[in-house]
C-alpha cells in the first residue's frame, strides 16, 4: 500500500515537471510576452482560492461544518442541559466580524485598493475581542470543571471503599457472632 | 480575456461567496440551528450550573442591543461618507468616540455582572 502511495507520488511530480517544461517550451517557441503569463498565474492562484472557498462554503451548506456551535463556549467548559451555552462575545465577534469584513471587501473592490482602516475600527474590535479574554478569565474554566469531576470520581472511589471496608466488617462482625453462639452452645453443653 | 475582465470575476465571486455565506450564517441562527442556550441569561446560581436563571440579565441584554445598532450605525455611516464623492477615494470611517464609550460601557457592565453573578 505504502509503495502504491509512494509511485503515484513520483507519478505525480515527474508529471508536474513535464506539464511545466511543455508550458515553458510552448511559451518560448510562441514568444509569449511577460503579461500573459503574469494573467495565466493570476487566473491560477485565483481559480485556487476560488476552489477553496468554494469548499469551505459547499461543506457549510451539505453539513460537514457544523455551525451550531458557531457562538457556543467549549462544551467542557459550560454545559446547560446538555448544550453548551452560548457566548455573547462570541456572538458580538460574529457580528462584528460580519460587519467590518463585509465593508472592508465591498470598499476594497470599490476602490481598488485595499482601504485603510481606522484606529476605532481597531480599537471597536480590540474591544471586542478583549473583553472575550477578560470573559474567560473570570467565567469557568475547563480546568475547574475537570477538578470537579476529579473532586466526584476521588468521593466515589472512597465511598466504594468504605462499602467493600464496611462489608468486610460485617462479615467479621457476623463470624465473630457465630463463634460466640457456638462457643455459648458449648458452654451449654459443658454445663 | 484581460486581466481587469478576471479581476472583475474575482470580485463578483467574493461578493457572492460572502453574501452566500452571511446569509447562511444567519439563516441558520433566524432557524435555530445555531445553538443560542443562555445568551441572555446566566445559571441561577453556581451550585447548579447546569439550570438557566428564568429571568434575562440586563447587562447581556444591553450589551446585544449596543452590538447591534453598532453594527446598524456603522453600515450606514460608511454608506453615507465613503465613496459617494468618487470610487477612487473610499475608505473605512471612522467610529465616533460616543458610540466606543457606549459599547465599552456595556461591556463593562457585561464583565461586571458576570464577576458579581460569579462570586
């Protein structure tokens, strides 16, 4: 299997370096000028981030990303009902981001250019994304939630054995009671 | 084809793909399949964190409605100033230091009442 994987790689990259070397003897025996090929890479990358985007998007739509945790906090960390709770400042960063991206694709293309932003544009978002540190810092931890499970397992392992202790001490306890029978039968029996 | 005429395409795309992607985002929320549980509201008390308080906390309420006409007022300011006098002169505007008073403060208040709710 692994040989079969390691071939197609070589497949592959010998390919790659034949289809680049016909493209590099087609663009000299054509003269073909720096511009066109400056348009053919611009034509590739952009086919490439189209793909990719084009991915993120199909995978949203069909489901394999999920969006229901999209403003949730980490489902360790805070849990109602079985659902992780929804973050407001992630909810906030969503809207935000939404906002300040959208505007800043739909002015870029308009000028063509990238526009500047301003510092409060910055700051708006450093707000934002600051008082989301600060949110977590003071809300519960992942780490406490696991000390509590710890906390749980550690007083369930002492009540097992405190159970096992207290049996064991009643089946002494219940010996002990049984040889004291017999040993006052015997007596009994002596008298 | 020239490189202006695959640019333009380019930008039609993102355009596009961005809408597309908005739009699904909040679709989903408007249809409840994004998960909303205790946006508003708090566990009651931090023996049960696992039960939402009944009632909506002011403070995450204030800071949703200041997120949104934020968001609101920003759109329709940069659609009012920029690039109205010419597309070769557009920029971001910038956010008028009551409206960052006013979010900071909800934000405030929103760090406030979840240290007190906490302790």
């Amino acid at each position: 299997m692994g040989n079969v994987d390691q071939r197609t790689g070589v497949f592959f990259v010998v390919g790659f370096l034949v289809v680049v070397c016909m493209l590099g003897v087609w663009a000299i025996q054509w003269d073909v000028k720096a511009q066109d090929v400056a348009l053919l890479g611009f034509i590739s990358f952009s086919a490439v981030i189209i793909a990719f985007a084009a991915a993120v998007l199909w995978n949203i739509i069909d489901g394999s990303i999920d969006l229901f945790g999209i403003i949730s906090e980490p489902d360790d960390v805070a849990n109602i009902d079985g659902k992780p709770k929804a973050s407001l400042s992630r909810f906030q960063f969503l809207v935000f981001t939404f906002v300040v991206a959208g505007l800043f694709l739909m002015l870029s293309i308009e000028a063509g250019a990238f526009v500047n932003i301003p510092n409060n544009v910055l700051g708006l978002i450093g707000l934002s994304g600051g008082s989301f540190i600060v949110s977590k810092a003071v809300g519960p931890k992942a780490k406490d939630a696991l000390t509590e499970v710890e906390k749980a397992d550690a007083t369930l392992k002492a009540a097992e054995i405190a159970a096992k202790k207290a049996g064991a001490d009643a089946k002494t306890a219940e010996a002990k009671l049984k040889k004291a029978k017999a040993d006052a039968a015997a007596a009994k029996v002596q008298e | 084809m020239s490189g202006e005429d695959v640019s333009k395409i380019v930008e039609l795309f993102f355009i596009a793909w961005m809408v597309v992607l908005f739009g699904f985002v909040i679709i989903k929320l408007l249809r409840g399949e994004v998960n909303t549980v205790g946006l508003l509201s708090t566990p009651q008390n931090s023996n049960e964190p696992q039960k939402l308080s009944e009632q909506i906390d002011p403070e995450r309420l204030l800071l949703v409605i200041s997120t949104i006409i934020a968001a609101v007022y920003y759109i329709m300011l940069t659609m009012q100033t920029t690039c109205a006098q010419g597309a070769t002169d557009c920029w971001l505007p910038d956010i008028p230091n009551e409206l960052l008073m006013l979010l900071g403060g909800s934000h405030s208040a929103f760090l406030t009442g979840k240290i007190y709710r906490r302790s």
